[in-house]
C-alpha cells in the first residue's frame, strides 16, 4: 500500500492530471506495454467526458489518478510476479545445486553418481584414471602393475592382454618369435631362445638328433645330420678321405677319389692324393685280398704321362695277383720259337683278354708291366683244366725286356737263363701238360729248365724259350726234346738249319719229343 500511496502523493496540486497520467503510464510501461496501452486509453476518455456542471480542471485531475490508482496496483503486482520467475530461471542456468553450491563433476575429488573414482588430478597412471574411472588392464593408460597398455585385445603384439610386454617364454608367439612354447626347455622342438630347433643349434633335441655340436665341421664325432660318422650318410665324415669311402673304416675308394694312403684306394695306389689305378695285378691283389679275376685297368705311373692299359688278373691261384701276358692258342700257334713276337713291341688280339679264348694273344703287360716272377700254365688234354710252374726272375723286369736280352745259348756257353730245382719239379713241364717222360724221345739223364735255352754245341737245336730242354747224354749236347713255349725238336745230325730258322718238328705250346708233337694251350703270366 506504501508504493501505491507514493504514486498518487507525487502529483502536487498544480501539475495536471494528464501529467500525473503520462508519469503512471511511463512507469508502467517500463514493466508492460500492455498496462501502458490499458493506461493511455483511460487517459484519454476522461479528457474526452463532458464535464460536470459547477467541476473544474481540478476534477479532471484526481480522476486520472483514480484510474492510475486503479490500473497501477496491476502494474506493479505484475512487474513483481515477472521479476522473480526471472531471477529464478536465471539462477537455474547458471549450474548452481538445489542447495545453493556448483554442480558435481569429475575431478573435484568427491565420488559422484556415476563416477568410480575421482582422484582430484590429472594422472593416469596411477589408479584412477580420465573420465573417474577405475584403472584397468585395456583402459590405454600403464597403470600401477603395467608394463603396458595398448588398449586392445590382440595378445601377440608387443603388449599382451595382460598388460604384460611380449617377451620369448610367455607362451605366446609374437612378430620375430619362430615358436613360444612356454618353456625355457632346449631339448625340444622349441628352443628357450623362441628359435625352432634345429641341427647345428648346439642343443640335442630329444629323440630326434643323436649328436649337436653346433658346428658344420665332419671330421669330428658329430656331422651336420647331428649323427655320427657313417660310411653310407652321403658326407665326408670321420675319418673318411672321400665321400663315404676310405679311412680305414669304410670301402675303400675308387679311381679319382680322394686318399691318404694306398690303404684308401680299391686299386692300392694312391698317387698325389688321389686313388689311381693300380700298377700290377699284384699291388690290386694286395689292396683287395678278395677282388675275382678280371679285367682291370692298370697305370703304371698313376698321374704320369703312362697312359692305363687294361689286364686280365688272375686273383685266385698260386697266390694271386697275375697279369696274363701272352695266350697260345692249343693248335697252329703262332709263337714259335723264332717268332717276332718274343722280342719285339707287339700285340696280337689285344681286345680279347681273357684266358679262355682259344686264340693266340699277346697283351700290354708282356710289353709293359715289370715283374719279379714269371708263371706257365699248360693246359691237360683230357680235363682241359690248367696246370703251372713259376719262377722268381733274377731281376724286376718286363717280359719283353726278359726274352730279348737273355742270350740264346747253352750252360756251357754260359747263356741262357737256368732256374735251379730238383729233377722232380722240373719234370712237371710233362706232367702238367698231361705228359710223362715215358713219352720223350730218349732216357733224359740231362734235364734243364729256363728262359731263351739252345744247344749252341751241336747241331741237335732242341730250342726252347720257356720250359724244359732234355738229353739222354748227362750234358747239354745234342739236345733230343723240348717242352714248354716256343718249344722246338729238330734231331738231325746234319746241322743243315742255320740259327733263325724254325724246324719243320716244332710246338709252339706243348711238348715236341723228336718228330711226336703235343700241342696244348697255354699262358705265360708276370707278377
């Protein structure tokens, strides 16, 4: 009532009452248009009204304010009621609580609704973390028991989704890892290091290798295969001087391959460090006790300019280790005594070597292979099986040198070259040949066995280049019977062949008894 009684006593007593009017609807106005307008209406039709008789201009001011009065109650109520909804609204939007302090929010250090945590800072690595949450394995932050977090859910990346960082032994295989088993173990298919395992690691895997030593050496006790040395494992291991051969433990090696010694090579030479071919059928029969008989290539200076030539061997009889140098054919031979062939560089059917063929042949070794011993074989009429005798040379020599360069002659001429043995044993030049001396032309009482013999004191030539010369007198004149190879009877008195010349009574193998020939097959061996 106090501000309504203000308005009206504002207007003095001269002021008119349209003034006191425009003043109320001033006021009004600043807090509604509309109660202006209301205002301004009634101002108007009280100047408009006809005035009362015996009024005056004093009249048409009190009843302005009468209306003001009237109207300005309203105004004010309204302008109250407006200001404070207003203020309210105002209050409201500035975040204030119901209870007159800000609003909650993360960081303020009180656990909020909603919020697990609220730490009051800015750290995430301790247990409470942006947005009030709890920290937690996956929440992108290391946290305190973390060495990692990458906030997601692969486990073989370089942080597992145990907050842990990958490391070889965790069981899981990471980029860099081959294998992860979990274990620290080095004998099984995964080594401690997260490498597979494997041969030349070092470490023997259980039941797979039997040695590691880690290195690519195979002359130790452990190969590359992580097994011992074998002779069939396809290396060079041990003791072996070539591939799987060689070293006293394993075959011995063939031609061209690696050796320390003759004792590694299948031929016994080993020249230069290399296996060659062997020099003689005797050296191969003493590198290879058991090697059959055969053809076999023989060298006689290894990697010298000598080329190899080939060689029939025998491996198997009188010890071994023969080399057949000359084959006589059992009829219409071509060695007689005077043939060519004993003292000249010569062969005859050099591609067929073997000792059976019933051919003449006459092979490299005769020309080429030195030797210490000469053998005749015969072979017996009946059983066709062969018999020999042989004898150790006064010197090593070839065959060829041997024929050529003994001289043709008798004892007593100090010629010729004689092998010292009993009667008996000379006697079996007959007996191997299936002949006895009951089938000689004369009663022996002189019996000789040699190389190149000839009665150079008669005319009775009974000549012979290998084997065995007979007399009925006790010394070398007037020879009656020959036996052996190139063997030649010629009994005459006449000396009517001059020396070169071959008697029409001749064997070139077997046994002439004066005018009887008895032709056989034979062979003449070195070693």
């Amino acid at each position: 009532m106090g501000g309504l009684c203000a308005l009206i006593g504002c207007a003095d007593d001269t002021g008119t009452s349209s003034e006191a009017s425009t003043g109320a609807a001033t006021t009004s106005g600043s807090a509604s248009s509309g109660l202006a307008s209301t205002t301004a209406a009634s101002a108007e039709s009280s100047s408009s009204a006809t005035p009362t008789e015996g009024s005056g201009s004093d009249s048409q001011t009190m009843t302005s304010p009468t209306t003001t009065a009237t109207t300005g109650p309203d105004t004010v109520s309204d302008t109250s009621t407006d200001t404070l909804l207003d203020t309210t609204t105002t209050a409201t939007d500035s975040g204030a609580s119901s209870s007159g302090g800000p609003d909650p929010i993360c960081g303020d250090g009180n656990v909020d609704p909603g919020e697990e945590c609220d730490d009051a800072n800015a750290d995430n690595t301790d247990t409470c973390v942006d947005g009030c949450k709890n920290a937690s394995c996956g929440d992108g932050f290391v946290g305190p028991g973390e060495a990692c977090d990458d906030a997601n859910d692969v486990d073989d990346d370089a942080c597992g989704n145990d907050c842990a960082l990958s490391s070889c032994g965790d069981g899981k295989l990471q980029p860099g890892e081959e294998c992860d088993d979990n274990n620290k173990d080095d004998t099984d298919a995964c080594l401690g290091t997260c490498v597979k395992a494997s041969c030349g690691d070092g470490f023997v895997q259980m039941n797979v290798e039997a040695c590691d030593d880690g290195n690519a050496s195979e002359a130790d006790q452990c190969t590359t295969l992580c097994k011992a040395p074998a002779c069939d494992d396809g290396l060079q291991s041990g003791k072996e001087t070539d591939l799987d051969c060689g070293g006293g433990d394993c075959p011995k090696c063939e031609v061209d391959q690696a050796c320390v010694a003759p004792s590694d090579c299948k031929t016994g030479a080993c020249d230069v460090d290399t296996c060659v071919f062997s020099a003689s059928c005797k050296a191969l029969k003493l590198a290879q006790p058991n090697a059959p008989d055969g053809v076999y290539d023989l060298d006689l200076d290894g990697k010298g300019p000598t080329p190899p030539f080939k060689a029939y061997c025998d491996m198997t009889t009188d010890g071994g280790g023969w080399a057949l140098a000359i084959r006589f054919a059992p009829t219409n031979g071509q060695f007689n005594f005077y043939s060519p062939h004993w003292t000249m560089v010569s062969l005859v059917n050099e591609n067929v070597p073997g000792p059976a063929d019933p051919s003449d042949g006459k092979f490299p070794a005769y020309n080429l292979l030195p030797g210490g011993e000469i053998r005749g074989c015969m072979q017996h009429p009946i059983t066709k099986a062969y018999a020999c005798k042989f004898y150790t040379l006064p010197a090593t020599k070839t065959l060829l040198d041997i024929f050529t360069n003994t001289p043709v002659g008798s004892d007593i001429a100090m010629k010729g070259l004689y092998f010292v043995e009993a009667q008996a044993e000379k006697l079996k030049w007959l007996t191997i040949q299936g002949r006895t001396v009951a089938e000689a032309s004369v009663a022996p009482n002189y019996v000789a066995v040699g190389i190149n013999i000839d009665d150079d004191q008669s005319c009775y030539d009974a000549r012979v280049r290998f084997g065995l010369v007979l007399n009925n007198e006790a010394n070398i004149v007037t020879l009656n019977d020959a036996a052996g190879f190139g063997a030649q009877a010629y009994f005459t008195a006449a000396c009517d062949l001059a020396p070169g010349v071959d008697s029409g009574w001749r064997t070139p193998c077997g046994f002439q008894a004066g005018a009887t020939s008895y032709n056989t097959a034979g062979h003449i061996w070195i070693r």
